[in-house]
C-alpha cells in the first residue's frame, strides 16, 4: 500500500465517522472532524503539503502511478 492511497482510505473513514457522530446526535464532534478535514484539504490546496501524506511517506512508499500492473 502505498502513502497517497492510505492517505485517501484515511480521509474517506474520518469523513464516514464524522458523518455517523453528526448523526447520531454528536454534532459537535462532527462538525470539529469536519472542520479539521475542511482545514487539511484547503491547505493542501493552496501549498501542495498535506500533513498526513507527509507522515505516511515516512512509513509507507510513495505510489507510483506511471507503472503498469501486468
């Protein structure tokens, strides 16, 4: 597996909790999730550093998306 690609897995099961708190009564807490993720994805945008890419670089490789799978 490689770094982007659990970076991406990340994001998808915090936005799926965030979504499951804010329904289950817990607004607070997924409104604070959400507006983290809001956060990390504007500011990937405008500098091209995300924190969490940059954490999983350090433990997983960096994917390579010119290779064909054969």
């Amino acid at each position: 597996m490689c770094s982007e690609r659990m970076q991406r897995i990340l994001m998808a099961i915090v936005i799926g909790i965030m979504i499951f708190l804010f329904n289950s009564g817990y607004m607070l807490i997924g409104n604070i999730i959400g507006a983290v993720v809001i956060f990390m994805i504007t500011a990937w945008a405008f500098t091209n550093f995300c924190p969490s890419i940059w954490i999983f670089g350090k433990f997983f490789k960096k994917c390579d998306w010119d290779k064909k799978s054969e």
